[in-house]
C-alpha cells in the first residue's frame, strides 16, 4: 500500500474513533500460544482465542508457524495441518477456524440501533485450495447472520484480503460478559450449509446460506491452511494492521485463559504454608482478573515438597479457583512428616506439565 494511500485511508477514518485499539480482535498476529501446538484435534482451542469447531472427519494439528507473508511486519502465522483428511463431507460436515467476542466489548458497533456500524475484516491467508472461500458472522443473542466470500486465485501463496460487512439494525449484543458474537473461516461444509443462498445481508439464521460455495481445504493430509495479520474495525476503511507489544497481547489473552508451565529443572514453583503434619495450602494470583471463574485443567507429573525433605511427594495438588476470577488456591494433604509453619513449594517435575486456567467463551 502507498504512503499516499494510507494517509487517505487514515483521513476517512470516523473522526470520533482514535486509532488506538480499533482492531476488535486479540492476537490477530497470530503471536501467543500459551497453549502449544494441538495435534490431532477436532474442535478445540489453538492459539489464543482461537478456535477450531468441528464436526467432521478430519483431524488437524494447530500450531504458530513462521511462514508469513513478505515484508508485512508479521512473525507468526496460524497454521492448520490436515492430519486425517475429510474427502467425503457429509451433509451435516462443518469446520471452521472460529474467533468470540463478549457482547460488552462490541457495544460500540451499535448493533440494533438505526446508527449500527458497518464492519471492516482484513487478513492475509494461503490456502491449499483455489477457489470460494467463506466467512460469516453469528449472533448467538438474536440468531441472526451475515455472510461474505473471498476468492483464492493461486494454490499454497499468501494472499491480502479485505471484506466489508454490512451494519445491522435488527438486534442488539448483551452488554455483559457473554458470548453474543461469532466469526466463521470456513474450511468446509456439507449440503446443510452450502445448498442455499449466501446471506449477504443480515438477516435470522438459516444453516443453508450460511458457506455457500465454500471449497473443502481438508480434502488431503498434505494441506496446510495458514492465516495472520486478522483485523477488523468499524467502518469501510482497513487501516494499517495495528501491531502491538506481545506484553500488551498476552495480557488481553490471559483474560480467557492463564496457563502455569512445566520445568523439569524442578526450581520453581507456586510456594505454600503447612498447617498440619501432613498437609499445606498455597495461593496462585492471576496476572489478569479473568473474565469468569475459570476451570482447572492439570497435567503431568508434580512435587509438593516442605522444608523438611521428607515431606517430599509427587501426588498432585488439588486446585480450586477462586469466585473472584483473580487467582486460585492450591491444596495437598499428601505430605507426610512436615512441620506446622514451615514453607513449601508446589513443584514441577516435567517440561510437559502445565495447570491451564481457562474461562473461555
């Protein structure tokens, strides 16, 4: 884009919107992952805030790759490696790379109102397959949708691109903490999805306009899915791609999910106190206050060990979180021969393990 383009685009910009943090989506340079690479997966969690929902045959590995577009500032990208292909896409076949919004943090695209904003999506992609392509976006609060579709012209090659969404009068987000908003990236879809007639506009929903068109990227394990530099803004106008400190990105990320991991060198861990011979409590505080009481998910092998060696044992604790969403207690009754007051640690004893705190939409 020239020098001279970007400054128009930036002049028609709303007057009563700053462009800091007009890019809706977090981690949208495809930068945290404190979840690691998923193999094989179905449907689940990537990225961060991302989302792979999935009903049909295929399986998928999802990772941070550095295959980026050139000389676009981006260092990382999502990457869909089709593990187990989906050749035969069944009428009922949906996969989609998914991103949600709570509805308070929508409020300003004045969704059901008759000064309702239009919205602007941006984003860099190589797909193994040439072809339609679909995105739409799902009001879970009103059931309503509005879909669009983006031409791939050459197999496996980055390719730039920008779709405006219309504004929506009919039915306003929830102004809490909820999921209200979905976007779909379409990766195939069978006959309940596709046999209709796309939704361009919005309108309630109806599962068959919903990916009209949409070619099957899963067809194959050789194909690899990318995508990066994700932005959508109100208005008409893509601006620049609003990169930010990875500081500033994980922080947004740990909101939804705060991930504690595994160092086989056994050094650090989450401290405790023991208040009886055989049992101590410690407390994990979030960096974050999370958007909800989290759940706990805990893997692999740990160590709650006291000052006096032989309290040492490799039973897990048990972990509860808080009602408060900023941080969560930690419990063993495990030791054995330990002294009331002494200090302890809740210790890893593998790289693999990992508490994951999660309150995902």
């Amino acid at each position: 884009m020239s020098r001279a383009r970007t400054f128009a685009d930036l002049a028609t910009a709303s007057e009563t919107e700053t462009l800091a943090n007009r890019n809706l989506i977090i981690n949208g340079a495809m930068d945290v992952i404190q979840r690691g690479t998923q193999t094989t997966i179905q449907t689940g969690f990537t990225l961060d805030r991302w989302f792979i929902l999935s009903n049909s045959d295929a399986r998928l590995t999802v990772s941070k790759d550095t295959n980026v577009p050139t000389g676009q500032g981006f260092l990382g990208s999502l990457k869909i490696d089709v593990t187990t292909a989906d050749t035969s896409v069944a009428a009922s076949h949906i996969t989609s790379l998914l991103y949600q919004w709570e509805g308070q943090d929508l409020q300003q695209l004045r969704k059901g109102t008759s000064s309702a904003k239009k919205l602007t999506l941006q984003f860099w992609v190589s797909s193994p397959k040439t072809g339609i392509h679909t995105l739409h976006f799902y009001d879970l609060s009103n059931a309503r949708i509005v879909a669009a579709t983006y031409t791939i012209d050459v197999a496996d090659t980055w390719q730039y691109v920008k779709v405006t969404f219309p504004a929506d009068t009919t039915g306003a987000l929830a102004n809490d903490n909820t999921e209200e908003l979905r976007l779909y990236f379409g990766l195939n879809a069978g006959s309940n999805y596709t046999s209709g007639t796309l939704q361009t506009t919005w309108a309630s929903n109806n599962n068959a306009n919903r990916m009209v068109g949409q070619v099957n990227t899963l067809d194959d394990a050789a194909n690899n899915f990318y995508i990066t530099g994700v932005q959508m803004e109100l208005g008409e106008v893509a601006t620049p791609f609003e990169f930010e400190k990875h500081a500033d990105t994980l922080a947004k990320c740990q909101r939804y999910m705060f991930s504690l991991n595994g160092d086989n060198g056994d050094y650090w861990g989450v401290p405790f106190s023991v208040y009886t011979s055989t049992s101590g409590e410690g407390t994990i505080r979030f960096p974050q206050a999370m958007r909800a009481k989290p759940s706990v998910t805990m893997s692999g092998t740990w160590n709650v060990k006291a000052n006096d060696d032989s309290a040492d044992t490799t039973t897990a604790p048990t972990i509860y979180a808080t009602d408060d969403f900023l941080g969560a207690n930690l419990y063993s009754n495990a030791i054995s021969s330990a002294t009331v007051g002494q200090a302890g640690s809740f210790r890893w004893k593998a790289d693999s393990s990992y508490i994951h705190f999660s309150a995902e939409l």
